[in-house]
C-alpha cells in the first residue's frame, strides 16, 4: 500500500500511537517510525519495532540498520549518506502524539532532533495530531502554532474532548483515536477527487413500527453505508450520513443525521438534496409499514394481532423527479438469483437513476450483515463493471470512482479529475 513515516513525540497518549502502527501494519502500509528522545520514556522503541518489524530512529547521528528501507523493500547495498532518507521516501509523515513543544518547534522551523529535522526536509504530506493539556492546548501560543502550520497546508487532526492524563482533569487535548489518525494519513495519500463535492448517503434499514416494541426491519447493517461515506470524506467530499438504526462506529468527519421509519428517510433526503451534488442510496428501505401501529404493546392474552400492511412510498424514485440535473444519483438494488443483472437493469430506468449497485443477495458470505460484497455497476450510459468478491471498503472505491466518471462525463472534459493534493510544507 504505502510508505508512512510516524514521528512520535514525548506525551503520555504515545501508546495511543502504537495502536495506529498496529492498524496501518494491518491495512497493509509499509511503517516507519521516528521517536523524540522524550517519547522514549512513555513507549520503548522496542514496542514499535515489534509491531513494524524496522527500527525505530530517533537521532541524526545513529545509523539505520534497515538503511532507510521500508518494511517489506530490500534493503538497499549501501547505506543512505543522509539521516533524512526516511523522510525521503515517505508518502505520508503522521506526527502523533504532537506535543505542544514539538507544535512550537514545527511551526518556527527548528530542527533540533531527527523528528523535527525530518518534518523540516518532508515533501510529502504532513499531518500532526496534538495531544497536551487542555490549558496548554487552548493556549494562544499552541492556537497561533496550529494556524500557521495549517496555513502551510499540515493537515492537523484535531485532538478530543475528555478525561485528560493528568489526575481528575477534563477538557480538549485528547490526542485523536488511533483510527482516525489512520484515517488522516489515507486522506492525505489519496487525490482529493471530490473535494468540494457534498455527498448524501443513506446507510442501515429501516424500522417499521408494529406497536411500542416490536418492529418490521431488515437486516441491513449499514456497512455499505459507512464504506461509502469513509471513501467519500477520503477523496475530499463533505458528507451526510442519514442513517437508519445504524449501531456501528460511524466514520470521521461524517455529518450524522439518524432515522428510524421510511418515512422519516424520505424527509430527511428530501431536505437534504438540494444540499448534495451526489446521493448514494444504500439504505433498505422498507417497502410495506404495519397499518396504524399501536402506541402501547400488544398484550398475549389479546389474541394473536392480525397486521395489516400500508406500502411506504418509493424514496428514489421521488427524489430522482425532484432532482436537478447536475446532481449524480446512484441507487443499490438487492436481487436474488442469476437475473439479479438484469432486475437491477430495471430498476435503474424504472427509478430513473445514474447508476445502480446490483448484489445478489442468494449468494452466502456477501451483502447484509457481512464485511463483504459482490456487485456490479450499471450505468444509465450503458457500462457495466463487475467488482468481484472483495471488503465493501473496495466496493465503496469502485462506486466512487464510478460516481467521478459519471460527473467528468456531465461537465465534459473542462470537469477532468484534479489532483488537488498539495504537499505540506513544514
Ligand atoms: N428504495 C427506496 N424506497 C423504498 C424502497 C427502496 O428509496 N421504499 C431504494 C433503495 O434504497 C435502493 C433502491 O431503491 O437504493 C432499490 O431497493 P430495492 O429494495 O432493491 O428495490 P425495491 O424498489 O424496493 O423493489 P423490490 O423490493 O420489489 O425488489
């Protein structure tokens, strides 16, 4: 996947770090990591070397036993003459824990140890994630560092709000959790495609009341959903998740809106569509809804209840009659059996829709509940891409890059995709 450079400075929220190695090392990337003198005393070099399998440096005057290769590269025959061939070959330089003094030193361009020395010479993307005191946090000194650095194109991923190292204290400077400092090295490694495109997804099932406590649902998880919204906040997008019962951890810098009923779903879309230049239409939507559904529980001893169903309106096929045409609507269909194709092929001219994500959901190991998903992609011009078996974060991919031709194709080719990604200079 890709060559990040981790710099760790002196905090307690270090270990937090590891946690990040860990889940990069499992996504793929190739991880190096730089520590200031100070980080270690909270977390020992040998903690990320176990988890990364290099060598941790963290002065200018050590040699590096890997010879500035990244895990997984040969290593080269000689040894690299700089101390900054590190930084030379990343793609991505992720500063986390960021202590205020580190913030300082970045932000004047002091170069006194191999972390700082290393940001000065980065040409890559830099991002630092700080992690302090709330009081030395919301000091002017450490905002004014932060301003200047982002002016200088350093993505900063901002710390959270809670219980704080030291004893009893609570505020901001929570150095931000291990996956989003993830997330932050993936946006930056990828050509922000969609940036200032607003992206609406509806993600989950929804849930049709029988009486105070018993519903009509699906199974659908939302995971779909969720894939598709991470992506789009990946390539730059700004991103509305409507979601319906969705219980997972939703993605970073995703604007939630939750929902229960098809018909709370259709109201928020409507209201949300003429904010969004896309809308990807994950959400199982139910298509009946029990007829007058009873405030109290149904009790036992009353009999079994007869339910007597109402059809809910279709959500899509209204928006795409509010639509404008500018705007890039994209529907999923869930088919069973081998002509799952072509029903989807249906419902896409039926609802009048861009594109239309087909699964065949007779087949095991794939779709609702499921990590991952089979599809294929049918366009409204006529193309059709099959995604084989892969993790829905793939399929997502594939949809979005679908999505990007589909809007390429409606401005021409003034809209050509732009790689907007700028390196940050430290
Ligand atoms: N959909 C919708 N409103 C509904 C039902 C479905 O907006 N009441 C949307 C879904 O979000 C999905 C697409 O329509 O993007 C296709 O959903 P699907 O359940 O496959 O199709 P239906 O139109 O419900 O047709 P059927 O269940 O008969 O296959």
């Amino acid at each position: 996947m890709a060559r990040l450079l981790l710099g760790v400075s002196g905090g307690i929220a270090a270990y937090k770090a590891l946690e990040a190695v860990r889940l990069a090392v499992k996504r793929g990337h190739a991880v190096r990591v730089i520590q200031t003198p100070a980080s270690e005393r909270f977390v020992a070099r040998a903690s990320f070397e176990a988890i990364t399998g290099a060598p941790v440096l963290s002065s200018e005057f050590e040699s590096d036993r890997a010879r500035g290769a990244y895990p997984g590269e040969p290593m080269p025959e000689r040894a690299p003459i700089s101390h900054l061939a590190l930084v030379e070959r990343a793609e991505a330089f992720l500063i986390a824990p960021a202590t205020a003094n580190t913030l300082a030193k970045l932000a004047h361009g002091q170069a006194d140890n191999l972390l700082t020395a290393a940001a000065l010479a980065a040409d890559c993307p830099v991002a630092v994630a700080p992690a302090m005191n709330s009081r030395m946090y919301t000091h002017p000194a450490t905002a004014a560092n932060l301003r200047l650095l982002r002016a200088r194109g350093v993505t900063v991923v901002p710390p959270g709000e809670g219980d704080l190292a030291s004893y009893s204290e609570h505020g901001i400077g929570r150095l931000a959790e291990p996956e989003h400092l993830l997330e932050a090295c993936e946006a930056m490694l990828t050509p922000q495609s969609l940036s200032g495109a607003r992206v609406l997804v509806t993600a989950g099932g929804t849930r049709e009341p029988i009486d105070s406590v018993r519903f009509l649902g699906n199974r659908s998880s939302g995971r779909m959903g969720f894939a598709l919204a991470r992506e789009a906040v990946r390539r730059g997008a700004e991103v509305t998740a409507i979601t319906a019962n969705v219980t997972l951890v939703p993605p970073p810098r995703v604007r939630l809106q939750r929902v229960q009923t098809a018909a709370e779903l259709a109201g928020a879309c409507r209201r949300g569509l003429a904010y969004c230049d896309v809308l990807l239409m994950s959400a199982a939507v139910a298509d009946f809804r029990p007829l007058g559904p009873v405030d109290a529980k149904l009790k036992k001893d009353e009999g079994v209840p007869r339910l007597e169903l109402e059809a809910t309106e279709d959500v899509l096929s209204q928006i795409a009659e509010m639509r404008r045409p500018d705007q890039i609507i994209v529907g999923f269909a869930a088919e069973h059996g081998t002509d799952a194709v072509a029903l989807g092929r249906g419902k896409l001219e039926r609802k009048r829709l861009d594109a239309i994500v087909v699964n065949d959901i007779s087949r095991a190991g794939i779709g609702f509940e499921s990590e991952d998903n089979e599809v294929t992609i049918l366009a409204a011009d006529g193309t059709e891409r099959h995604v084989p078996h892969s993790r829905k974060e793939r399929v997502a991919r594939a949809v979005l890059d679908e999505v990007e031709r589909l809007r390429e194709a409606r401005v021409g080719s003034d809209g050509a995709r732009a790689d907007t990604r700028s390196p940050a200079r430290i």
